[in-house]
C-alpha cells in the first residue's frame, strides 16, 4: 500500500484542459495528482541561427516553477541571473523528446516554442510536463493546418512519460508523488511513442544502484502508464489527434 | 460606448479564488476580465539584512508573466539573464503599496513575499496583481494569528488599485483592457487604501499630456472602481477581514 | 521654517552650466542646491532596431551616480554586473519625460541619448536631472538644426521637474533636500510642460498616506517651483529656445 | 567493419596516466582514442552550506572542454558569462556517479572535486570523464588515508562508464568515436559498478526511436566493455584499489 | 612643434581642485588639458575578506569613464554588465601604485577606496587618476589623523605618474594627448616616487617596437614631467603634506 | 644559489612539443620547469566587427587555468561567470604581442585566435605562453602558406617572452618559480623581437620600488634568457622558421 493509498501500478488522477491560456496557439493545463503544469506552444515564424535555410522547422522547450510551486519557497532564476542545472536539464529534456516524433521539414522554417510552467509541484513535473507539452505542440502545429499554411499534420507519433522508481522498501512504482520521490533509491523517466518505442530512458540511483531485473520491472510499469496516457491525449486531441502519424513525410514517402 | 461595451466607469468582471495554490501560507487568482495573475504569499522566519535585529517585520513582492501571457511571446527573464526595468519598476510598486497597510513591528522578524505571476494578460496586470496581492498577503499574515505567532492582524486597512486613463477620443475611462491601453493618450494607476486614502498615484502621458481638471475626473473614476474592489476582498477574507485595522499597533496605541 | 531656513514654497538656489563637457552635442552642468547633475546628451545616427524604418527619432535617457556621490559610498552598477532597480525607473522617467515634449517624426532616423550622471547628491536627483537633461537635449538637437540636418526644432515645449512632500511635521514643502526626504511622509514628483500640462505625476507614501486635499495643496506647489524652472531654461537656451513650440509638426500642421 | 576497423564490441585504446598534474591529491590523465581528459581531484577541509554541520562529506564535479578540443573552436564559457546547459548536464552527471560508490559519512566534512578538463575532443567524452574521474577520486581520497585522516577508504566499489549506440546502418555498437556519434540515430551511456549494478542509464534518440530488443543488445555490449574498463582501473589503483569495498561503512556495519 | 604647440618635454597646464565633492574624506578634481577626473577617496571601517584579522589596512581603486566623456559615447559598462578588461587593467595599476608608498599597517583595519571619474577624456586618463588620487587619497587618510584615529600619517613618500611615447615621426614625448595618443607607435606609463624610484613602468608598441636608447630617451622625459607634479602635489596638500615620509613605519621603526 | 640550485641568469629548462592538440592549425605544448602551458591557434574566416571590410586580419589570445593547475583550488571563471582582471590583463598582452610581429595585411580577413591553457603552473605562465603561442601562431599561420592561401609568411620576427624580478634578498634573478615570485619585491615582464627589439616592458613593485640602476640588471638579465629561447623556438619551427621576416611586406615593401 502506497503512501496515497494508489497500487503500485496506479497512476495519480490526470486532468488535461485544453485552451487554458487564450493567447498561444496551443495551450494545456495538465494535473496530475497535486501536480499542475500550463504547457503553452507557441508559433514563431523563423527558427534560431544555425537551422536557417535548411528548410526545416524547429521545435523548443523551456521549463520553470513559480517560485512557489513548492513547498519551500524557491528564489526565482531570472534574480539569480541564470539559469540552474536541473532546468537546463529538463528542457532540453522536453525538446529531445518532442523533436523525435516530428517531421521537422513538415512545417517550414517556423519554430514551435514549448513553455511549461509548473504552477503546483508534487514530484513528476518533467514526466507530466513532457505529457502535456505534446498536446500542446499537437494543437499548435493544428493551428497551421487549419490556416492551409502547412498539408499535412507532421506529427509522426504520440508521446508521454512517465516516472517510475524503487522505494527505499524496495518495491517498484509507478507515477512517484513528491514524498515517494524523496524516499526512492532509483528514479526513471520513461519516454515513449505511441507505438511503444523508447524515446529517451533516463535512470538514476544516487545513493543506491539497481539491478537489471528491477530494470526491466521499471520498464514494465512505465509501459503500464504510458498506455493510460496515450488514450488520454486522443481523447483530448480528438479529430486532430486521428491525423497523428497519418502525414506525408518529407522527400514523399508515406511512414 | 467602450470596444467591449462597458460605460466609461465600469470595471470588467472580476473574480478571486481563494486557497489556489497548495502550498503558499496566502495564495490567490485574481481574474478582472481576461487578467489572471496567481499572487501567491510566503511566510519566511527571517528579514533581509538590512532589516536584522530591529525587531521588525519585511514585505516584498515579485512580478513575473508567462512567455505566452501575452498575444506575442517573450522572451523569459531567466533566459536573458536579467529583470526588466518594467519588471522592476511594478515589483517595487507592489511591495511598497503592501507595505503601507501593514505595521512592520506587529509580526516579528518574518519577511512575507509576494509572488505576482501573470498567467493570462489583457491590461491591467499591475493593478489586479496589488489587489489581489493585498488578500493573498492577508490570508499568509491570518496564519500567524491563527498559529498564535502574533497576537493580533497588523494590517491597518483595506488596499486596492486601478487604473484608469485618457483614450484618444479623448475619454476619461475606468480600468483599461489591453486594447484600450494601447490606444490611450494617459494612463494612470491609483492606489488607495479602504479609508479613501491615496498609496500610489502614477500618471504618465507618453506621447500627450493632460491637465488639472483631466486629473480631477480620472482621480474620481478611480474611486468609483476602489469602493467595488474593496467590497470584494471583504467578502472574499470573510471573518479574517474583520480584523483589518482593529489590531493594536506598535507602541501600544489603538488605532 | 525648514532645516535650511527656505521658506515651504522656495527652492534652493539653481545654476545651469552650459557646454560644461567638450565632446556631447548638448552639455549642461545643474546645480540644485548641494546636487550637481552632469546631463549630456549624444546624438547618434541611427535609432534601436524596434524604431528602424519608420522614419522617426528616438530619445532615450540613462541615470547613474558616481560611488561617493552620497554620504556613504555605494558599490558601482558595472561592478554588481547590473543595474538596480531604482536606476531603471529613474532613467526610464527621464526618458518618456522627455519624449513627451519633442516631435519624433522631426528629427530623422536619430537617437540622442541624454545621459545624467549625478556627481554629488543632496535630495531630488531625478527631478534636477529632467529639468537639465531637457536643456542638454535641446542644444543637441539644436546643433541639427544649425547644421541644416533638420528644418525646424522639433521640442514642441518647455519641460521641468519639480520635487513636493509631506514631512513628518505634516507640511507640505516644496523641494525636499536630503535631509528632508529621509523625514519625509510623502514624496512626490511632478513634470510639466512650459504650457502647464502634466506630464508625469508620481506620489509615493511609503509608510503613510495622504487625502485628496494635500495633493491638491502639493500639486500648487509644484507649479509655483516649475515656473522659475521654466524662466531659468528660457535664459540658458537664449535664441534656441525662442523657437521651442514654433516647429512645423510632422502632417504640416502649426502647433 | 567500423569506420576505424574496429570490431561492434571493441573499445579504442585506453591509457590511463597517473600523478598527471603536479598540485592535485589525485591526477590521471585518460586517453580513450584520441579523447583525451585531464581529471583532478582535489581535497577541502569544508563542504558546501546545504550539507554543514552534518559530519558528512560531499563530491562534486565540474567538466570543460579546451576552446580547441574539437574540430571547430568553441567560445569559452567564462567569455559567455554562463555554463551550458550541456556542461551542466554531464558535470551534474559525472558527480552523481561518483557520490553512489563513495560512503559520504567516511571521510568526514570535506569536500573532493573532481575537475575533468577535456583537452581533446573524439566522442565519449563524458563517458572517459567518469572512468578517469573515479580514480583520480580515488587517488585524492587515498592520500587521506595515507595521511590517516581517515580510517579505512570510504569507496565501497569501482565505477566506470561507457557509451553504446545504434548507428544509422541499424548496427549496435560500443565505444563510439566523433563520426559514429555523429552519426548514430540511438545514443547510451551506461554508469555501473564493478558488482554489475546500473548507476546510471542515460538513452536517447534525437530523431530516431528504439526498441526494447535494441536497450537488451546495447546493455550487453556496454558490459562487455565495461568490464575491460574495471580491469585496467584496478591495474592502475593497484595496492590502493584493493581495499576498495572493504572499508568499515558508516554505523560500523561491514559492508 | 606638437599639434598643440607643447615642446617635446612640456606638460599640458594642470590644475587640481581640492574638496571639489562635498562628501568623500578625500576629493580632488585634477584637470590634465582637457582631461578632467574626479578623483574621491573613501574611508570604509573594514577590510575585504582576504585581510581581515591581520591588522592592517588596504587601499583599493576603482575607474570609470562617463559614456559621454570621448568623442563618441561607449556604453555604460552597468549596461554590459561587466567591467571591459582595459577598465580592470587600470584599476589594478591604480591600486598597486598607492599601495606601494602607503604603510598598510599604519592605519588598521580600514579600506581606502579610491573612484577616478573621467568626465572628460583627452589622453592620458590613467596618469592623471593617479596623481589625482594620491592626493585624494593622503586627505582621506589625513582625516584619520586629524580625528586622532592614528598616530602619524603612514604615506612614506609622493607619488605621481606621467606618460611617454614615440609618435610615428620617431619623436619621443612626454604627456600625450588624445590626438598624439592615437598617432603614436609607442605608449608607455611611468609611476614614481618622490623619491625618484619606480614603483611601474608599462611601455607597449602594438604595431611598433622600440630600442633600448628610445627607452632611456622616454625614462628621462618622465622624470622631467614628474617632478613638476610633485612640486604642485606638495602645493596642494599643503601642511599635510610635510608629513609625508615622517610616519613612524610599523615595527616601530623610523623610515 | 636560489630555491632550486640555479644560478641568477639561469632558465629553468624548456621544452616545447609541436602538434600536441590534433584539431587546431597550430599547437605547442610548452613547459618552462614545472609551469605547463596549452598553447593553440586556431584559424577562422572572419574578424571581428570592428575590422570588417579593411582586408586586414586580427590575431587575439585567451589565457586560462585549469581550476587545480596551482596549489589551491581555484574557483572557474566560467562558474563565476566572469572572467578576473587578471585573466584579461594577460590575455590582452599576449594578443597586443603577438599583433606586434605580424603584418596584419599579410593574411586576409582571418583571425587568427590563441588559446593559453595552463595546465601546470609553477610561476611564469603569462611569459611561457607568449613565447609558446608565438610558435602555435606561426604554425597556424604556415598552414595557410602550405594550402596556398597567402603567398608568404606574414610574420615579420620572432617573439618571445622572460621574466625577471628582484628577490626579497635584493638580488635581481631570471626566470622566477612561483616561490621566488611570492618572495620578490619587484616583477617584471620583458616581451622581445628576435632583433633585440623590446614589445613590451611592464615592471612593477607592489610593496616595493626600484632604481633606474636595477631596472638596467633586469633588462640585461632578461635580454640573456630571450636569446635562449629565441633559439629554441627556431629549432622547433624549422624550416617554416627560416620564412620569419622574409615576406613581401603591405604595399609591396621588402622589410
């Protein structure tokens, strides 16, 4: 019995509210549990220096908390004057992943920018924060279409995460909270498409180490999750989701 | 007749959340039309340094928006490494206007901060964070009386503010929205407290200046608009809010 | 009688030193009181890349004090690698201040720069640095006007700044040196045109507050000291000033 | 066939020299084919504020390339003013890796840094790093015993790392060089102990995704060439390396 | 004949006006032809970190030049956000040069923090900061001993600095203007004693080299230059001057 | 007899390794006694900003530590996010050096970058890595004679660069290790053409001063160890050495 009373399987409770911020052209609230992240994207019509005249778009994530997202008040990082390690971290996390399940000749040179704003933490804030941001890009990119700037919709896949760790009990779970998070000897992130590829595994033991059997008992778990995932964000992208993986990819070969 | 089809001296609909967020001692999201900012204030057991050993009491604020709060994205200041002169400009507006309702000797060496984040911006962004900074700070310093920490609320009296300006056509109007302040010739913020008294009065005229009588009637429609807001942060602080201004000041006098 | 034996309505004694630095096109020396403001001002021939193409000028105003300026040294911006937040609005004052008087679209595709620097502080930098920057702005453009660079003087008007407050007394003064603005309840600034207009008000309680009927006492105030001001600008700029307001406006219409 | 002839499950030529620069407690230089990085640990007698007065030690790593390690040069970082967020995540890395071999509470309230310099770039650099750094840790921890400052050494097993990749023939191989991580479409790097448990577990694939067949076959090759790594590890700790895992942990329990 | 009219060994006229700041213990405007620096010495009641417990004193100077005070504005450094490596380079030299004839010992734990101020920049800015500040400097300590805060004024001897060059007609000269400054092929600075020794010599030719001969030629063109600086040193510090050289040196030891 | 049995005109041995760094155009692994320095030019198609359009190159240095090159620990500029006075001090050298012996016009609009890496330092870094980066720059340079891209070498002399400096003792030595470099009373840095001709003197006492008598010991002490290594350079450039101040110089002169 987990310290919420979930199985060690069960997800926290997920929430996703689409357009919850007006402006950007793709905007989620994303809860799960406690935790509560505003992924906006937005569409930019260049992309950085070192993609121009290629052809191709880009896509990039930034990642902050409210100073008190947490339950210690946290000095923001534009008084420090800079950004910290762990934010780094994270949002180059968000983009590696996004990029991976888009054709990114299929939209031009624009730039899709992925912003999650952590309003309210208790533990898995990239692994939800990656989760919403693919809804949030998804609506953003279907905002081209629908204006007939791009064919197709570039999107090759679905895509979440999830978070999966040993207690220092040693039992495997899935969907850390905040305290669990703080016990756990051993801390994944899972991410992965639709079609049950890995997009990036990152695992952690800072005091402890872990074993290849509670490697492939993580795995499992994840796979376990995400899948829970994946029908959320189709039920919540709808006919636009339908469109997922369906795009002509470039140079005009069919996936 | 305004672009919303508000009369001159009306403030658009206005709401405020209580408890918003989990964590924070006071936390509040104030929405006045399409205006959303989370203020979110935090008790802390010491002052800064220049404030040590005087047996006394700090308050500051911080102001922040979401890259995509606003029609077109900004970049954040975490990125560019520094606070805008904006930024600083509002942060230190707000914390001085918190602090003149509040008897810094009434609650020990404590610093409470408050966080101003601008999840959704249409106008107004300064003004809705001051009023709803006010109940956010309230309910944080309510939590020290409710510990027994302090023995009485030393907050002296209600705060609120507005804005109000001079559109090109030469009207004076109540609260501005986004489009309207784009438009405007002046614009003015006012900051008063429950007692009719004057915090803050800030008028600019970028481009045209105004005149005495012009001041006369902006200053007049302020009041129309500071009566309203201060009904709604009774109603929302409830029984806490009775005590504003009863408690005994520093030096044992009654107010 | 005040702590330096003026009366409430008088100001402390001021001098203007014209060309005091050999390089700038506009150089004035301001001497208010015990406060000395070098204001400089540059002109350079091209404007930010946010004003590019549109034709138009732009003014733009920076503030600093040298360490020592006042009683007790304070560390240098340039060594804290930033610059504080009360600079920021101070020079950001300044400069809408100042563009609230000239006509943009009549000075080509310039920027001048106006760069106060306060060399010896004693209350009421901001305000002795506006009413010298305008005359330092006035003899740069000036020197456009003498090369044949632009037709007419595009400063539309005459522009002061005058310092008032409340002491802890309760009287309202006009011109608060130092020792009085550390006394003092409230503090007010106010800039105005030669015709007077408003062009800036910012009153400020910061541990107090004030009625309706001491802004308006303030507010006479204020005009009593911005006329001498205005006489004083009148005698330094000479034949330059008698075409201030006598410009042909950008759209060919006499002011 | 490889693109240096290399077999898929052969690591480049490794060197590892000892007592490299003069000043550190422990120094080695490693070369892994042409990466070649300078790793220098070094002792302080007090550990960062968040870990005082907790009677235990603390590591940490900081990473850095020479301008001109790789084909192109690159700006330095103090001329940026910032770290990378790439730097932070390999120095956050390295120094996690370490501190799960080492009994924190075993050598008392000081600080080892280890400092890995790369000073020529051919891929794998930060998998190099960790190997190296291990042992020059182990170097500097060592000379604390050698001074008997501490009883027994504190490292409780050997860490290596080694990078495996799925390159865009589909081909898994380990040890990739410049060209081949240039060119894989899958990028791991695995932490392990000599005991063979999992310290870390970092896997990406930018633009491509990959299967958990592949995650089997790239762990298996990873432990092929770890195991070469430990191997030439403790031929170079030599007398030192043997009482690793043997010292008395903490609580005085035998490991 | 030089560009201005001076004979090879001619200083520009100098002029140095004492007290010239009202607040600093030490102040002095000293005007080198067109060159004017404001030179303020400040006396802090502790010394940095490095020093303190040692019972001694330290002298530290900073240099800054107002955007305005060259023929074209530079940006502020505060703007930048740091200080450029020329503006190091000679705050550096100023330091190290009045430290080499002030006894540290001999005024306790206090700091002399010396600004130079370019207001206006003509060649030769660092030289004259340096005569500048010793004076600057020797009032601020003097106020120690007018306050009986020491025994005996611990300056052991005058200092003052003079620049010499070879301008691109071979001719070696003493005091360079701007003009001369830039057409010059070598650039060298002398700091001196009273006593006649050097305390710096920094002589570069960047697109030129220079001969022993050419160097002894512009050793005794400084000499020239720099006893006149004495001379006016000693006229302007007066009666507190005279007691240069006559401390009584740490150790209890007559100089 | 100093610290480490030299006599007073000895060097402390020398060597240089070439190519010691694969990717850069030239490199030079320098070490002076224990002092061990990185020297590496790189050469890039462009100069900066300031030099556009002129058809001339640049030629600019970098000089850093490793944080454990020295006794203790320093703290990396990168982390600081700044680079020291002293670091730009001697970066600015060595370029200004460098520049000194190179007709800019002879190698197109390339800049030509030198890194200064020390890894080892035991006194005399700056002057080990002007006479290193002097070899590292004229190989980088050859490369571009070698691919035909200039038609002859553009290096007009050799440069090299000692220290000497006067011992507590009194007694004026060459080539002083960091011990005698604590101890010394005064420093000085002598940088010298092959011809004998000097680049740069810099000289200071920094609790101490000198005659004109010992700057003369210095000068000839120096002038003894420059001929050393003005040998050694040449038998490490070889053949590319014999190019040295034969090249056809800017406007068709022969030197």
């Amino acid at each position: 019995m987990r310290n919420d009373g979930r199985k060690i399987n069960e997800l926290r409770p997920i929430k996703m509210e689409k357009d919850y911020i007006m402006h950007p052209e793709g905007s989620v609230l994303i809860e799960v549990g406690n935790t509560k992240v505003i992924c906006n994207a937005s569409v930019e019509d260049r992309v950085p220096p070192f993609m121009r005249g290629q052809g191709k778009g880009w896509i990039t994530a930034e990642y902050a908390m409210l100073p008190r997202a947490t339950e210690k008040r946290n000095i923001r990082e534009s008084s420090k004057g800079k950004v910290t390690g762990r934010t780094m971290e994270i949002q180059r996390l968000i983009g590696r992943a996004l990029r991976s399940v888009v054709d990114l000749e299929g939209f031009g040179e624009r730039t899709v920018w992925v912003d999650c704003d952590v309003i309210q933490a208790d533990g898995g804030t990239r692994t939800a924060s990656i989760t919403g941001a693919f809804v949030a890009m998804t609506l953003a990119i279907g905002t081209l279409l629908e204006k007939k700037q791009i064919k197709s919709l570039p999107v090759k896949d679905y895509l979440a995460a999830a978070s999966v760790g040993i207690l220092s009990s040693g039992e495997a779970v899935l969907d850390l909270n905040y305290e669990e998070d703080a016990d756990a000897n051993v801390d994944m992130n899972i991410v992965m498409t639709g079609a049950g590829e890995f997009v990036e595994i990152q695992g952690t033991g800072e005091e402890a180490t872990f074993s290849k059997n509670e490697l492939f008992t993580m795995l499992d778990l994840a796979d376990e999750g995400l899948q829970q995932l994946f029908e959320l964000q189709k039920e919540i992208l709808g006919e636009l989701g339908e469109s997922i993986g369906s795009g002509q990819v470039a140079q005009g070969e069919e996936i």
